[in-house]
C-alpha cells in the first residue's frame, strides 16, 4: 500500500464517530424521516446528505465537528433498517462497558433513549465507531480522483480500515444483523468478512440481532452478491476470480467461519437445533420458535422459511392446493418453494394447469391441480384432483379463490363444496382469498361486517367451515409476467404454516359429483343474491339506525356541551372559592404571625419591666443600707460626742458643783 493509500486509511480510522453523536443524529432529526423504517440507504439521502453538503459536501463526523479514533469497525447492508443497525451499535457499546448481562437487561425501548443512557448508561456513549454511513464523504464517493482502486479512494479500503482497528483496539468486527441476513448478500460486506478471516492473525466477529440469525450459511454466494453501484460489483468479482480458487474457496472460507461463530453461541443464544430431512437446520432462537430461512437453490425463500409454530404435526407430506383456472395456485406454490416448479401466466380461455402437476423439494410433495370450473376439463380435472388426495402421509389443503368487489365467485364456492363433499377426512383447510385490490383488501380488513360477510359467502353452504383465511393483495408488478416468481409475506408463510395437517385416507374418498356442477352453481348464485339482498337490507337499516343514533348522538353531543359548560363553570366557582380561601388563609396566617410577634414583643417588655423592677429594688435596698450606715454611724457619732462630753464633764470642776446639770 503506497503512502497516501496509507494517509487514506489513517484519516477513516481517526475519523470514528462516537455513539453519543449517533444517537443525537437520530433523535434530533427522527421527525424529519418519511417514514420510520428508513433503510440506511434512505436515511442518509434523506438526513445526511442535506445536513452535510455546504462547502462542496463533508461527512457527517466532519459536520458535527468531535472526531474520534474508532475502536470498532461495523459492517452493515445499506438496506438494512437505520434503526436496526443503531440499535445493534448500542447493544454492543453496552456489552462492551457493561458486559452482556447489562446488553440483555435494557429494554429495546430504551436502546435509542439517548437520555435513559445518558442516566443508565453512560461510559458506552463515548465509544466510537467506523460506520462508513458517517465516517466516509458521501458527497465525493463518485468523484474522478476517489475512482475504485484509487489512492484517494475511501470505500475500496475497509478491509484495511477494519486490519488497523483491529490492530489499535483489539475488538473484534461488529456485524449487523437483520431479519433477511441482507448483509451476507452485498458484495463489500462479503468481502470485508473475507478480508478479515484471511488476516492473520484473524480477525473475530461478533453478531449484533443475534435474534434474526434467520438463514442459511449454504445461501451466501459472493457471485450472485449486489453493490448499491455496478462499478463496485465488477471490480470485487474481478477481485475474487483472481484469488486462488476462485468463488468457491472465497463462499467456503466466509461460511465455515460465520457457521463456527452460529455453533459457538448456539448455547448463549437458546437456540435448539432442530434436525430435518434436508441438509439444512432450522434454529428456534430465544425460545421464540423462529425457524432459521433456508434458501432454494434459486431465491432467499421457499417453505423452509415458514416459521415452526406448536408442534412438528404443523409440518406436512403433502401440500394441496385447489383452485379454478386464473386463482393464482401455481404461483403461491412457486413462493413455498422458492422456484418455478409450476407454470404460470395468462392463459385464454383455460387456466396453465390442466392436469395434476407435482413438484417436490425433498421432504414434502406440493401438487397443483386443476379447476372443475372449466367445462372441457371438468371431469378429467375432477380425477385429478382425487389422484392428489390419495397419496400416503399427512396432508394439507388449500382452496384458492378469487373476489369480485368483495364477493366470492360462486364458481370457487361451488368449487370447495364438491372437493369437500368427495373427502370427508378434510376436517382442516385454510381458504387463501388471491389477487385482491387494494382498495378491497383495506375495506376488508379494517370493516368488520365486510370481512364478516366474506366468510358468510364462503361458509355458507359448508357442514365444516374453517377459521383459518388469508387475503393477499394483487401483485401489479407480477401482472402480465409468466412464470413470474412471488416472494412471500412473511403473513402467508405464517398462514400456511399455522394451518393443520391431517390424514386423509385414501379408502375414504368419494367421486367428485361434477354432474351436479351446474345445479350447485345456480344454487351458490341464487344463495349469494339472497344474502346480497340480505345484507343490502341489513346495511340499509344499519345505515338508518347509524342515523337515528347519529341525530341522537348529536343531541347527547348538545346535552353533554351544556354539562360540560356547567361543569366547568362549578369548577371554575370553586377554583374562585379556593382561591378565596387561599386568601382568607393567609390573611389568617399574617394576622396569626402579627399577633404571635405583638405577644412575644409584649412579654419580651414584661420580662424588661419585671428585670428593671428587679434592678430599681436593688437599688432601693443599696440605699436603705447606705442610709442605715449612715445613722448606726451617727449614732455612733452622738455617742463619742456624749461620751466626750460626759469626760469633758467630768473634768470640770464644775461638773461636781452642778450634778443635776450634768445629768
């Protein structure tokens, strides 16, 4: 690798996005998406590119302006739902901080809550990630100077992008996973998994959606993989076909690996493998019964993709649909099996299948056969349809029918009456209503008296109705197209799984009556007209009494105006009254807080009055002693004058002269 094929690498590897701003990126613009099952794909056309093209276009870890040394490379489809891949990059941030006890416990809610992780989860928003969606310039992919091959080139180098992350942080490589595995049918994503179980020393992965392991390793085949460019599908077949051996050691290579990672956590996950005839295995993934998809030969899906519900009885020998010309049988039992076994197509005047036709896929015979509604066939078509319930082993029928405006033709009724008259043993069918407008298929499935009548028309004349039915939309894009190759609702897989098989028993089943065709057609016709009538008169009274409760309605709507404008007139007047209270209680409080500081005021000048009485006392008993000191010391005073007088006295000679003077 020359320099600036270096320079190129390092500058994607520094160029990581932490998952803080991803998760920014999603909350802050979510509102803006048409839809909220964006594919990757259509979430940067329609958020990223317009947020990142001023300045000639930049990526989004440009834009946002906080770039960070990627510690995990991410491989992920660009069909694969944005959500799906966010959610998968969060799971793995928290096993990584947390470890994968905390990656089980958080509710998937929360997986994109980025301020539930902010409180709950913290450290994992700041790992960061190489998601080519964000990392790489979206602007400049096609640019002259970033040709495939080219130095300046981003998106030829992610294998070497993932080699050097590796290298820095030891994490093994993150695969998002989605429902239909679209990541093991792109051809880059292929090739970075090769790239790095060829690396020496190899690179590990690890699997995010561990949830939607719903496929076959035996179905990635780098030759028929897809680029969301020509240019890029050419150059990495040129690549493979120059490898030593070819297509074949590349497939091996990436299939024995991710089938080693499946067995390994095969304990981690739940998953129970469930052997079957084929080669392949089914996985029941988190005790959720969820059958792995096993690819046909030819297409990603086939009757291995039904998921397994209940019991192996829902499995089935053989698979019998029944149906007049133009149903559509050969084409629902070319999507079971995921080929064209059955031909299919316009046919002018008759329906493709006029004989019994059989296809198998190892395990289960599927038979398509004609209808009694064609009247040069009829009797023949009537042998045939006996010929297919007369083999060994368990089985599973399937009328197929038609509407016109939401109504059953009598023919298909007609139909199903005779089949189940003839095989009395056929005490579980599923009735698949075909080629549906739109338009019709919503009436009949958001009215409830529509769809309820539907059943009507076709159980009607029936001592064994069945609750098992399906409506499937006309296909426009299949229209015209012989042969053309449906791929199947995951609803209709469901459907034709969820139906019961049974035994039939060959020594139990009557002729067909196909004489009494005509007359059983008249009587359906003159039946359905009859219900038409009824149910018209039925919707002409609803239609009235949905008036009279209309106008009542109203009238409730005017009385429960004025009750609620008296309502909210007494809530407004005890609001008032409240709010008046409120006010009498705090002018309650302040003249309860005015007088609590009179009182403390007025025994706090009682306390002073009773200190200064108390002082003004002392004062008065100082006095009182003072002057009681003052007369015991003029007493004292008075008698040393006396008793001087009295010498003074004595001393005079005249003191004896004069006794009683001196007394």
């Amino acid at each position: 690798m020359d320099e600036v094929s270096r320079q190129t690498v390092q500058g994607l590897v520094e160029n990581g996005i932490k998952l803080k701003h991803l998760l920014e990126l999603y909350t802050n613009h979510k509102h803006r998406m048409s839809r909220v099952d964006l594919t990757t794909g259509e979430f940067c056309e329609e958020i990223i590119k317009p947020l990142t093209e001023d300045d000639g276009g930049k990526s989004y870890v440009e834009y946002v302006g906080d770039p960070a040394i990627a510690r995990h490379h991410v491989i992920h489809s660009w069909r694969t739902e944005f959500r799906t891949l966010l959610e998968g990059v969060v799971k793995h941030a928290i096993e990584v901080k947390y470890g994968k006890e905390a990656r089980k416990e958080i509710p998937r809610k929360k997986l994109l809550d980025i301020e539930w992780i902010k409180t709950q989860r913290p450290k994992s928003l700041k790992e960061s990630f190489f998601i080519c969606t964000c990392v790489v310039n979206q602007h400049q992919m096609d640019a002259p100077n970033r040709a495939w091959g080219s130095p300046q080139c981003q998106i030829d180098k992610f294998h070497a992008v993932a080699r050097e992350i590796h290298a820095r942080s030891n994490q093994p490589l993150v695969v998002v996973l989605e429902k239909s595995g679209q990541v093991f049918s792109r051809a880059q994503c292929l090739s970075e998994l090769h790239a790095a179980f060829t690396h020496e020393p190899k690179i590990p992965i690890v699997l995010t959606g561990k949830e939607f392991l719903q496929f076959n390793t035996e179905s990635i085949d780098a030759a028929s993989a897809q680029a969301y460019s020509d240019r890029i599908v050419r150059d990495i077949r040129q690549s493979i076909e120059a490898m030593e051996g070819g297509y074949a050691q590349f497939d091996l290579i990436v299939k024995e690996n991710v089938q080693n990672y499946i067995d390994k956590n095969k304990e981690e996950a739940k998953v129970d493998t469930h052997k079957t005839t084929s080669a392949c295995h089914r996985l029941l993934i988190l005790g959720a019964c969820v059958a792995v998809l096993v690819a046909s030969a030819v297409a990603m899906w086939g009757i291995d993709n039904i998921p397994l519900i209940g019991e192996p009885s829902y499995h089935a020998d053989n698979y019998v649909f029944v149906g007049n010309p133009g149903t559509g049988k050969s084409t629902l039992l070319n999507s079971l099996i995921g080929r064209v076994a059955f031909e299919s197509g316009i046919s002018v005047g008759q329906g493709f299948t006029k004989a019994l036709h059989i296809a198998t896929d190892g395990k289960s015979v599927y038979m398509d056969t004609p209808g009694l509604d064609d009247p040069v066939i009829r009797e023949q078509a009537a042998k045939e349809i006996t010929q297919a319930l007369m083999k060994e082993g368990t089985y599973k029928v399937f009328f197929v029918v038609t509407d016109v405006n939401g109504r059953v033709r009598p023919a298909d009724q007609t139909t199903m009456r005779l089949v189940l008259a003839s095989a009395p043993r056929i005490t579980h069918y599923g009735v698949i209503i075909n080629q549906v407008e739109k338009h019709v298929a919503r009436k009949l499935r958001t009215n409830r008296t529509e769809w309820e009548m539907m059943q009507t028309y076709l159980m009607s004349s029936h001592d064994r109705p069945t609750n098992q039915f399906i409506i499937i939309e006309r296909q426009e894009i299949l229209a015209g197209i012989d042969n053309a190759l449906w791929r199947p609702t995951q609803e209709f897989l469901r459907f034709v799984s969820n139906t019961r098989s049974m035994e039939i028993g060959r020594e139990t089943l009557l002729e067909i009556q196909i004489e009494n065709y005509t007359q059983m057609l008249k009587d359906n016709e003159e039946n359905n007209r009859k219900l038409k009538e009824d149910h018209d008169r039925m919707r002409v009274a609803m239609e009235r009494l949905s008036g009279e409760l209309q106008r009542k309605s109203e009238e409730d709507a005017e009385e429960r105006e004025k009750l609620e404008a008296a309502r909210k007139a007494l809530e407004q007047k005890l609001k008032e009254q409240e709010k008046e209270a409120s006010t009498m209680e705090e002018k309650l409080n302040l003249l309860q807080e005015r007088a609590k500081k009179e009182s403390d005021n007025l025994q706090k000048d009682i306390l002073a009055l009773k200190e200064e009485a108390k002082a003004s006392s002392i004062e008065q008993e100082a006095k009182i002693k003072e002057l009681q000191k003052q007369r015991d010391d003029q007493d004292r005073e008075i008698k040393i004058l006396a008793q001087m007088r009295i010498e003074d006295c004595k001393k005079s000679a005249w003191f004896w002269q004069s006794t009683d003077h001196c007394k």
